[in-house]
C-alpha cells in the first residue's frame, strides 16, 4: 500500500484548497470555488500519467467497474469471460450490471491467460474482463489477437494495476476502456476513489454521464441538464479528489522505488534455487506492488506463510485462502446469494459454479506468495528483511 505511506504537507494543502472554498462537490460553483477544480485536476494529472486521452475520476475502483460495463454496453444476460483470482469487485460489476460471469483459467502470470479464455469461449460469450492482478499486465499480444479471432468486446479492470504497461502502452487501455482504483491500498490512494480511463470518446461520455444520474456536464445550471441515460451516483468528492491529486502527483516516485525495491528483494531471494517468480510478458511494464513468488507446493507455500508470521515477517499475501481474491472462498457468489434477483438468478448461471474445473488456477494461487512491496523501506530495513525471509523459507525447504 505504498501511497498511503507517503501522506504530508502536499496532501493537506490540496485539501486546504477545497475546504478553504468550501465546495466539495466538483460540478458548478464556479464564483464561490475560486478556480478550485481537484477532480478535472486529477483527472488531467492521470491522463498525464498513463496517457489516456479521457480520465473520469469516480467514487470507487468497484464503481469504475460498473462504469466500464456500461462504456462497452455489457449488461442483461451477457456472458463475460472472468479470472477466478482478481478482487470480486470485478465479479460483482459484471454481475451487477446483469451480465452473466464465465470462469476461465489464469496462468503463472497470474491473470487470465489466451489458453483460458479461448477454452471458455462459447457461442454465447459476449465479451472478456480482463483483470491485471497484482500491479502487472496481462499478455496482450495473445489476448488481443484471441479477442479478435472471436469478435470479442474487451473490458479491463486494472484496480489494482496503476502505473503498469505492456509494451509502453498503460493497461485499461487495450479495450473498450478501464478501470482504476484509488482505494486506500493501491499505489496511491484517494481514501476512496477510482479513475475510468479510455481512449473512446463516446465510451468517456457514457461513463462522465452514467456516474452522475445521466448528466451531461454541459452548461451552468445542473437542474437544467440534459439526461440522455438513466445513471447512478459514483461521484468523487472534491475532499477525496484533493487527496488523490496529491497522490497522482507522487506516483512517478512511487513507482521508481518500487521498482528498486523489488528488484533488491528477488536478487536476494533468487538464491534460493527451489522457489521461481512470476513470469512477465513485458517486465519493464511492472509497477512492482508485490514480488510474487512460487513455491513447489500449495503446502510448503501455506507452511512458508506460517513460518513468516511465527518470524514476525509481515507482507505476505496468501491469496489462495483469502475470502475476496481467490474462487475457491466465493460460496456465495456460487449460490447465487443476491439482494434481489439479477439476471443471473434469473437466466440461470451459464456454468456449474459449483464444479468448476480450473485446476491449473488452483495450483497456481495455491503456490503464490505476494509479498507487499513498501516504496518507504530503507537500504537496511530491506536487508533484514531479506535476510529474515530467506533463513525462514530455507527452514520450511
Ligand atoms: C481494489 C480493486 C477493486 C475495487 O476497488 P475499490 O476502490 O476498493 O472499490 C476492483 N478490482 C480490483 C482488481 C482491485 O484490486
């Protein structure tokens, strides 16, 4: 959570300026805010950043889901091709919007793979939501060219993935457009937040328009406004957006000590023969949040986790037993459990969730150890840490 390490002076004068004016909402007011716009400022910041030709900051990574579901016109009774190891908030958007989730396998890359995807494809699937876990790229090339092969709509959910490229390109910018999240654990953070970010311009429109009860966003007078769609509210508030502006503007650094960082902590790990690393389509692309790693085995991985925690090692994720990333903890999700009825309770799941097969997921993630990368570690903070990590896996080895 490296952002959230980096909170001062810069954060607290941008938020000075909202309150100062006291407007906290980022459309109108324009007399009483005194030229203080931290959303559309944030959002120049971010197309700055990752080179997107549209930027709209929004309330939530969850929420730039839904925006992006409905950018690429993903709703009732769609199937949409999703990893089975991501944040559920990807899940939960393709669901929400009444769309129809299909599990495939993810590979060593830890995001879906071509292989995986192609081997779901039915002639019903509609569209794929592409996850970049764990703040790396997915294999473009070969996702691209399966999605094209199969006239697929491509939607991306890059949440937790800022500040990563594939071939110098920003991910969430492959498809129809992405999703960002500025939650408080990503690689700057807004407290709350998310960014949709697309090269589409009518794709830009129709999140700009659904995020906020249809508005246009053009003209003075709100109440006035045109509502060319039915919408909901995934504002971002002119408190968070100064938090995040603050933020945006430190993500460069944060991304060239993560950098450091990680590539210290895998040089020293690397002399322990028996473990390997995630395997990368464009290594440069990396925003190096988390050095992942694999064990021989889901057990000597769990055993690894155990023995960091008796070391006071903290750090590692262990996603394979975690109730939000991985499918294997998602019962709910299987049984259907929602509020009121979606598409999905009524059309039916478009596969047995109960009996999935994604046995090449399950070995994966239940090898995998992500071990936070912290941008604020000092050259001997990282060197005990080395030394305790390795004397710990050597002893489970
Ligand atoms: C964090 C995250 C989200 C959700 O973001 P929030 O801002 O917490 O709603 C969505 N997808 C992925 C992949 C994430 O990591």
């Amino acid at each position: 959570m490296p952002g959230s390490e980096l909170f001062g002076a810069e954060e607290i004068k941008e938020v000075m300026d909202v309150l100062n004016t006291g407007v906290l909402f980022r459309y109108n007011h324009d007399e009483q805010r005194k030229g203080i716009w931290k959303s559309k400022e944030l959002e120049e910041e971010v197309k700055k950043f990752t080179g997107a030709k549209y930027a709209h900051a929004i309330s939530s990574g969850t929420a730039a889901v839904s925006c992006v579901m409905a950018a690429a016109g993903l709703g009732h009774g769609d199937e949409v091709i999703v990893p089975p190891f991501t944040y559920i908030a990807s899940i939960e958007g393709v669901m929400m919007a009444g769309g129809l989730p299909v599990f495939a396998e993810i590979d060593e890359n830890l995001c879906l793979s071509a292989e995986g995807i192609r081997k779901a494809i039915t002639p019903k699937t509609k569209a794929v939501m592409l996850v970049h876990m764990c703040g790396a790229a997915a294999d473009m090339d070969a996702i691209l060219a399966v999605c094209k092969e199969y006239n697929l709509i491509l939607v991306e959910d890059a949440g937790q993935a800022l500040g990563a490229t594939y071939k110098g390109k920003h991910v969430g910018l492959f498809g129809v457009a992405g999703g960002i999240s500025f939650d408080f654990f990503k690689l700057t953070t807004a407290g709350e937040g998310g960014l949709f970010i697309t090269n589409d311009e009518q794709a830009y429109k129709t999140a700009d328009s659904f995020s906020d009860h249809g508005h246009t966003h053009i003209g003075a007078n709100r109440g006035m406004e045109d509502h060319p769609i039915i919408g909901l509210n995934f504002r971002m508030g002119e408190l968070n957006a100064a938090v995040g502006l603050a933020q945006m503007r430190k993500a460069e650094y944060i991304r060239s000590q993560n950098k450091k960082n990680k590539a210290y902590l895998k040089h020293r790990l690397s002399e322990i023969s028996d473990i390997t690393f995630r395997p990368m389509p464009d290594p440069e692309g990396d925003s190096a949040t988390f050095l992942n790693f694999f064990l021989p085995d889901t057990d000597s991985a769990q055993k690894v986790v155990k023995q960091f925690t008796e070391d006071g090692i903290a750090g590692a994720n262990y996603w394979f037993l975690n109730n939000y990333h991985f499918i294997n903890q998602w019962g709910h999700l299987k049984d259907l459990k929602s509020a009121v009825p979606l598409a999905i309770n009524v059309l039916g799941a478009p596969q047995d969730y109960h009996n999935l097969q994604l046995p090449k997921s399950q070995e994966v993630i239940g090898r995998l150890i992500s071990f936070g990368i912290r941008c604020t570690w000092t050259d001997e903070q990282m060197k005990a840490l080395a030394d305790k990590m390795i004397i710990a896996i050597k002893k489970v080895l």
